[in-house]
C-alpha cells in the first residue's frame, strides 16, 4: 500500500514556518480535505495540526484543539501513554480501540491506525487516523442486551442447561447447571461436559470426548436414555440423564448443541432405601402392598387406599391381579417366577387400576418377603403414582421446545432483517442506523410478548408501541373489533408498523404539522373462513415519496409480513398519502388459535 509522503513538521514555536510549509501540496490535500479523521502528533505527544474531519469528529475548534496534549482527550490515559510508547519504539498501531471524549463531554468510540516518523533515528512525529465507530459499538451492546434476555430466561429454569459450540466447547450454562455439577465450568474452554469427572452407569470412567453430548456433535442427532453418573470436585458423586440436542441454522447447519441434565439422586436414594425396607411402613404415602405366593393381598396401607381407592377390607384377601388391566394381566406370573428364585424386581414403570376403572401410570418395586427361617413366602410391592413426575418431564420437554423455538425464531428475524437491510444500505453508516432501528422496532413488539407472558398483544398496543418514537404519533385514529394477535403476527406487523411509521416520519403525515393516520379492521366470513382485514391509510399530508422499490420496507409491506400470517399485502401511493391494505386468514394472526407462532 502506497503511503502519502512524509510530513517535516515544524516545531510549534517557531513563528517564522507555517506547518504547511513543511508539507508537499499533495499530502497537504489528502491531509485537509479527506474523509478520515487524521492528526498529527508531535514526539512528546502535542497535537500539531488536525484536518477538518478530526475535529468535526469531536466538535472542536482548532484553537482547542491543536497544541494540547493527546491525552487530554483520553479518558483512558493508559492506554495512551501505552500507545505513545509503542510508536516511539517504532511500532505501527492497527486498529487499536479506544475512547474519545468529545467537545460536549460525550465519548466517542473510536479504532486508531498511527505510525511514527522518524529523521536519524529519532521520532519527530505520529501521524493518526481516527474511524468514528460508536454506532456500531451501540448496536453491539444492543445485540448483547437481546442475547442477555434469552439467558435471563434460561438462567430461571429451575434445570441443568447448558450449550456448545459445533466443536464441542461450552458457551453458555445456567446457575442450575453450575450448582449440580458443583464447579464453574470455563467459557470458551471446556468441552462438551460441565462436569468435573465422569462415569457410565455400571462404574466405569467415561472420556468426555465420548459423553453423550460428544456422540449428539459428532453424530449430528440427539442423544437419549443414556444414563451416567458424574463426579464433583469435592469427591460427591451423583447419577443424571443427559439430553443433548443438536441445534441447527436456517439452512439446517450444525451450529452447536444444547443440553439439559436431570439429576437422578432422589429417584437413586429412594430405589436404596427401598432395597433396604424389611417391613410394611403404614404411615408411608407410597402405596405399600403385601402379598402371598397365589397373588392373595396380605396387607394394604393408607397409601394403596389413597392410590387405588379400596380400603384395606375390601382388598385384604383378595387376588393382586385385580389391580392389573386386562393387558397387562402376563406381568404377575412373570413376577411371581423372579420372586420365588428369591431375586428382587427392579423399579419398572407400568400401568395399574383403581377402583373406578381409572388407569394411571406407577413404578413398582417389589421384593422378597421371608420368614424367619429364611423362607420366601410372599412379596412386598411398593406403588407410586406417576402421573404427575410424567406430566413435570412433559412440561420441561415442552419448555425446551418452546423456548428454543423462541430463540430461534427471533435469530432468525433478526439475521434476515440484517440480510436484507445490507442488501439496500449504500453505507456502513446508514446500515448501523437502519438495523439500529429495526432491531429497537424488534425489542419494542417482543416487550409487548414477554409481558403477557408470550399470549400474544392487541393490535392498539402493538400501534402505539412501535409508533411511541415517532413524532406526532397521536394523530394515528384506531378503529376495529378486539383481537389479541398471536406472537407471530406481533413480530411481522410490529415490523410492517414501524417501516410504514418510519417512511411517514420521513415523507408522510409524521414528518409535518397536516394529515390524519387511520388504522382500521374487520372480519369477515364465518367459521374456518374468517378473514382478517386491515388497512393503514394516510390522508392530507405532503406530497408522498415512495419508499422506493425494491427497498426493505417495501419488501416487509409487501411480501414479508403478509407471508408470515399466510395472507397478501398491497401498498400505494397516492398525492397525499400512503395506503397500505392486508388481508390473511383470521386463524393467521389470532392469537387464540392454538400453535399460532
């Protein structure tokens, strides 16, 4: 790459030499009147001379300016002392981050490029090129709040989660996570496991790179019913069942994987205190059952009555097997068989009876029962509803599902809604704005969800949030029958609002002291045909100017929202006012319908 030819500075003191003596005419020029903020520094670290987009970076006049000191206006002084070293030693400076401190006090995120330039070895001055990059750093720490929501919403789930990367290493766990494996385990560091050790289920020392997560990653599937059992820093072990998932981009790429771990130490204490139990407990709430060689009830405790609706005289004395659906009635001899060879039936899951005729699923364990010679003459059962652990284990798959769904969809509006705004953003600068404000459209439409715990918001609501920034946002007149849309309809419409908000305050009626917004709509139709209509109409205003074709907002208006909601949009443009209509299936956009996304 070419440099501009060196500058002689000229010491600042010397009255008799103007610095544009000591500059050829061709860097004075790319010097004054280029783009890029550039100064020139002298040896001990004086501003020499500033171009005019230095100081209309920071809003000095060149009185202020020139002469002082660099580090006057660092916040960070630091840092450059640190990079005023580095030059003398004849380092170059790339791109190095900094803070400004602009003339209003403000702070101006900026990457420096700089170089020295020495005579006989000796730095005479450094020469810096400033890039203003505030807005993107705004839209950073905007995209970071967005990620800090959805980690919010993990980090309350009352499970083990935690997420890899493609290769395996760890980005992300809840606080859940981080209590059962009994460490912190390190971002960006370790793989696969958030545990300290582990081992499969029969004892033996289980590699990480062999875990269940490893097997998802590699195999590009989920991983299931593979129990293990880890060990903590502190010597403690505990058993779990891992359920590593894959995660997929748009394009069905791997991106990483997400799992959630269930601690099984209760369900293991509880299977060894029962191998442990030698009598009936009658105060316990599992049901607890005796029974004879010929299935015959021996003993029934408040827990069965509870359980299976009899009383201990209506069951004592009668055949277990009254408690076995019809297709299930080969359980008993099977059990019977195992419990005369004196061995014990493991915990198992199946489905039993009650007096009504209801069936509900339980877990039986069921054991030898001896005299006191040793003797097998019966077995103790030990029942346990579990209706409701089933229903817990639904509720969390359907949580994990939905939540990744909700990350996921919003990725994937906030990824298109880049895509396509730098399809149509002729400069860095005018794409920063643009995402920055239709990422904030975003934000505004899904406050609206997560307040109503994700049902969905009226269309009013909606209106009124996304038209809140705008200027003159009162004149929007609202006219239609209640509705509550669905949190998919929120999003594209939330969106289509702001881009028809956004061209008015540029345009239409927002942008001037005339003209009337009015948002209407109807239903149409009966039953499965019902339709939803609305219309977005601007009257008496300024002259409209398109928003352009083939421009985001008109490919949001006119394709995008209505095929969110399975319906079509027309858009146009009349001498006063801008006129947008959609029209889509009812079930497209209520939120009362059910998996409405």
């Amino acid at each position: 790459m070419n440099e501009p030819p060196q500058a002689n500075v000229v010491a600042l003191n010397n009255p008799g030499v103007s610095l544009e003596d000591s500059l050829d005419f061709d860097y004075r020029d790319f010097f004054e009147n280029g783009a890029v903020a550039l100064h020139l520094i002298s040896a001990e670290g004086f501003i020499l001379h500033a171009n005019k987009a230095e100081l209309n970076l920071l809003g000095y006049p060149a009185e202020d300016y020139v002469g002082r000191h660099i580090a006057d206006f660092y916040p960070d002084r630091d840092m450059i002392d640190n990079i005023l070293s580095r030059l003398t030693r004849g380092e170059n400076i790339a791109r190095h981050p900094a803070r400004l401190r602009a003339c209003d006090g403000s702070i101006k995120h900026v990457e420096i490029t700089s170089s020295g330039h020495f005579r006989d070895g000796k730095l005479v001055n450094t020469r810096c090129f400033t890039v203003d990059v505030t807005d993107l750093e705004r839209t950073r720490t905007e995209l970071r709040q967005q990620d800090n929501t959805y980690h919010q919403i993990l980090d309350g789930l009352p499970v083990a989660i935690y997420t890899t990367d493609q290769q395996g290493t760890i980005t992300y766990y809840n606080r859940a996570a981080a209590d059962m494996a009994g460490r912190e385990p390190a971002i960006g560091k370790d793989k696969w496991c958030v545990t300290f050790k582990l081992f499969t289920a029969d004892g033996k020392e289980l590699p990480h790179d062999e875990c269940p997560m490893a097997i998802a990653l590699k195999e590009n599937r989920p991983v299931r019913n593979q129990q293990a059992v880890a060990q903590r820093p502190d010597g403690s072990f505990f058993p779990f069942l891992p359920h590593p998932t894959p995660l997929r981009d748009e394009h069905g790429n791997l991106i990483g994987a997400v799992n959630m771990l269930l601690d099984l130490t209760d369900r293991q204490r509880a299977e060894e205190a029962r191998q442990h139990l030698s009598a009936i407990v009658e105060s316990s709430f599992d049901a607890i059952v005796s029974k004879d060689l010929n299935t015959i009830i021996k003993s029934w405790n408040q827990g069965a009555e509870r359980l299976f609706g009899y009383t201990a005289d209506e069951a004592i004395g009668q055949s277990v097997t009254m408690l076995i659906p019809h297709n299930h009635q080969d359980e008993e001899p099977r059990i019977l068989e195992r419990i005369r060879r004196g061995e014990r039936v493991d915990t198992y899951e199946t489905i039993r009876q009650r007096k009504d005729g209801s069936l509900m699923p339980v877990s039986l364990t069921i054991s030898p029962v001896r005299n006191a010679t040793g003797q097998i003459v019966g077995a103790s059962k030990i029942a346990r509803d579990i209706t409701s652990a089933r229903e817990s284990a639904q509720r969390i798959r359907m949580l994990m599902r939905e939540v990744n769904h909700r990350v996921k969809n919003q990725y994937s509006v906030i990824l298109s809604m880049i895509r396509e705004t730098n399809k149509r953003s002729e400069t860095p600068k005018e794409f920063e704005s643009q995402v920055r404000e239709r990422i904030m459209a975003l934000s505004r439409s899904h406050d609206l969800l997560v307040s109503a715990d994700w049902k969905g918001a009226s269309i009013n609501e909606l209106l009124a949030a996304q038209a809140q920034p705008f200027p003159r946002g009162e004149v929007i007149e609202m006219s239609g029958p209640s509705l509550v849309l669905g949190p998919n309809a929120v999003q594209y419409l939330g969106i289509a609002f702001h881009e028809l908000a956004t061209n008015s305050a540029k345009y239409g009626v927002l942008s001037g002291d005339d003209g009337q917004i009015s948002v209407t709509w109807t239903i149409t139709g009966s039953g499965a045909s019902r339709r939803f209509h609305l219309t977005w109409a601007e009257t008496d205003g300024p002259h409209v100017q398109t928003i352009g074709q083939g421009g985001f907002g008109t490919v949001v208006l006119k394709r995008v929202a209505p095929a969110a909601v399975g319906g079509q949009g027309n858009l146009e443009y009349g001498p006063h006012g801008i006129t947008w209509s959609l029209e889509a299936p009812l079930a497209g956009v209520d939120g009362s319908v059910p998996n409405q996304h």
